[in-house]
C-alpha cells in the first residue's frame, strides 16, 4: 500500500492521504466536527471515524487551527493516561448566502458554518423583467445583507482560511467583507445546475440560455452557484437530516424522500440515500408538469392539466381541501414509481394553512396504502422546517455542503 497512510479500521466514511484527495478527507474531518457541534470531538475519535491515522488527523487539524476553522473546547475527562483534547468547529469563521429567486419575491439569507441563518432580507421581485433589473435588485440585496450581517468584524476577517476550500470575496461588490464561501442561487427550473445557465423557466421563456451563474459572479465578485429552488431546499433538508426526524424515513436517517414546493409553482426535490437526484440532463423533479386529466386546463408549460395548473387553479378558488387532494394523487403517483419513505411539505401556499394540505395529501396517500395492502401503512407527511426560508437556507448548502462533504447530488 505504498504512498497511502490510513489506519487499518474504520467505523465510518474511509479517507485517504494522497494529494489528489486531501480536500476530501478535510471534507470528512471537517464534517465530523460539524456533526459533534460544541462539545467537540477529539483527534482520535475523527481517526477511527475516518480511517485516516491520527498522524493523518493532526496535519489536517493542523491547518484547520492555522486558517481559525478548529478551535480547542476543552479536555475530555481522563479514563487513565493524558486527557485527550477535544476540538470543535468555528462557526463564525465562514459564511455563505442563499438566495431564493421566485417568480414575484426574492429572499436573501446569511448563514455561518452551522447553517444557522446570521441575517435575512425579503421583497418583492418581477422574475419577468429584464436580466439588469433583477440581476441588480440580487446584488442590491445580497450587498446589504453581508454588509449589515458581517459589518467591521466581516470586514476584519477577510482574507482567512476559507480561501483553500472554495474561495473568498475577489474583487467587486463583496470584497472585503469575508471570509464568505460565496453564493447560491435557487429559482424555478428547468435549468442546468452545472453551467448555471437557465433553460424556459415554466412562464418566463425569455430567460432561456442566460448565464445566472456566471453573471452574478461577475456582479458580485465571488463565486456563485445556481440550481432549482426544489433541489436547493431538498439538499438543505437532507443536510440537516430533517427526513429522518421523528417517525420520517423508517428509522433510516439516510433514507429517501420527496420535497413538495407549493408556492407560485409546483415542484419537487428528490432524494435517495441522503443525496439529491437531478437525474442526467438535470431535469429530475419537474413534479408540476405530469398530466393527471387529459382534457384539463392549459398549464403555462403548454400542455393540459397538470398537476400545477390544477392545483394553483384551486388554489386560486380559495380551495385548500381540492388543491391538497390534487397534490395527493400527485404525491401518490411519485410514492408508488419511487417508493419512496417520506413526504415533505413547502412553499408559501402550504405556510398559509399547512393543516389543510398536510391532512389532505396524507388521507390520498392512506387510502392508496390500503388499496395496495402495503404492510408498513402509507407514506408520512410532514411539511418540511425552516417555513419559507427553507429554498434560501438551501441555497447556501449549495456551497456549504461539499466544504464538509455531505447531500452533494
């Protein structure tokens, strides 16, 4: 085994010390320490965890101190010999921003390592005006939301050691006010999360081919990332194992489930075994535009009734119990192609009486359950945390993530 050094046994994921790889074992390590949260965790403990040898382990805690990401939290308790000191992420040290571009409001949020929200701001937004005005009304808003969240200290830490994990604040708008991960973008699809170039967003065709990604890098100077608003929320909640939580993923916290985002449109965000599946054109998801009546209502896609068409017409109609069952023949159609173990709820339109669709979907999904005879009863359903912050908080697990390794799709 000439060139690798890793320990012999490992308990969880295994890392290995080669140049090509180093980012992923900081990755693993750094992910671990996430998890410990402000009790910490040894060097040790991150050793077998890994599988990397505690010498390994020390490099990369190493540079982790030097960069202000790991700080010291204490010793633990002796059980004979040294006590072992316990280190622990820096939350602090880092920031993302998720934006969660709809098609009538933007929302903009500042979160540190943790994920936890620093500071939000939120208005009003017209998807369908020209590229320059919502491009300037994003950086308008991301602008004020770093500045008034990081303000002098921001300003004092940039140039820390995010810089080797995926980059600070370049010159621009931003500069200066780091160490900041960058941005993420999420807004309605279909599009191309790799490019971040937008295809026909579903009743703005103009934005077809336009460059999201690379234009607002180029606004903001720092790096940006851009994906659906459902896969953006799905990612977020796999990160912070919302799925598995309470009577979720039958036990499986890396289980599978289905976000369901009821807002100004319909889609879904999918995840299998704790990661996002955009499928190989980036185009999973698109929950919206099944057809559940042939001879429905014309939907903004250009076919007859859809399942968002039907849905937002009853929304519109001020009928909560219609829209809910509408969403639950849907949901059951995804339930019985994927099985899949989990429903999640979201969007503004759901926020406004979670009861009603809650109660609605899950009575579609019980009854197909018994329809079917399926031994573990239906399909739980739940309407996901975070309210309508959970596409912008998903959007900063966009770049937060793949730093400590985790949900990438």
């Amino acid at each position: 085994m000439g060139g690798v050094n890793r320990a012999t046994r490992s308990s969880g994921p295994a890392g290995a010390n080669l140049g090509a790889v180093r980012s992923h074992n900081t990755a693993l390590v750094l992910g671990l320490l996430r998890d410990a949260g402000g009790e910490g965790i040894s060097r040790l403990e991150l050793a077998e965890r890994t599988g990397l040898t505690p010498q390994a382990v020390s490099k990369i805690m190493g540079r982790l101190r030097e960069e202000g990401l790991v700080a010291e939290a204490g010793r633990q308790v002796s059980t004979g010999g040294k006590p072992r000191t316990v280190l622990r992420l820096v939350p602090e040290a880092g920031h993302a921003v998720g934006v969660h571009l709809d098609r009538d409001e933007l929302r903009v949020v500042l979160v540190d390592l943790d994920g936890a929200v620093v500071a939000e701001r939120g208005g009003d937004l017209d998807l369908g005006a020209e590229a320059e005005v919502v491009l300037g009304a994003v950086g308008d808003a991301v602008r004020v939301l770093v500045r008034d969240g990081l303000g002098p200290a921001g300003r004092e830490a940039s140039g820390g050691g995010l810089a080797g994990l995926g980059g600070v604040a370049r010159s621009g708008g931003l500069a200066g006010f780091g160490p900041l991960l960058g941005v993420g973008v999420a807004l309605p699809g279909p599009l191309d999360h790799v490019r971040g170039v937008l295809h026909r967003v579903t009743g703005f065709p103009r934005w077809n081919g336009f460059p999201l990604r690379d234009a607002l890098a180029e606004w903001l100077g720092v790096p940006v990332v851009v994906d659906k608003d459902t896969n953006a929320a799905a990612l977020g909640l796999a990160v912070t194992g919302a799925a598995g939580r309470g009577n979720g993923s039958n036990g499986n916290p890396r289980g599978s489930f289905a976000y369901l985002h009821l807002g100004s449109g319909l889609g879904a965000g999918l995840v299998f075994d704790g990661r996002v599946h955009r499928g190989a054109r980036t185009g999973a998801g698109e929950f919206g535009h099944q057809v559940i009546q042939l001879d429905g209502p014309l939907c903004e896609c250009g076919n007859q009734g859809c399942v968002e068409a039907l849905c937002l017409g009853a929304v519109a109609r001020g009928d909560a119990a219609e829209a809910a069952r509408v969403l639950g023949v849907a949901a059951g159609n995804l339930v019985g192609l994927l099985d899949i173990d989990v429903v999640l709820l979201g969007g503004r339109t759901v926020a406004g009486a979670p009861e009603a669709y809650v109660r609605g979907v899950g009575e579609v999904l019980e009854a197909r359950a018994r329809r079917a005879g399926a031994p573990a009863g239906r399909v739980p359903v739940r309407v996901a945390p975070c309210g309508e912050r959970v596409v912008a908080e998903g959007a900063a697990q966009l770049l937060l993530a793949p730093l400590f390794g985790r949900g990438a799709g």
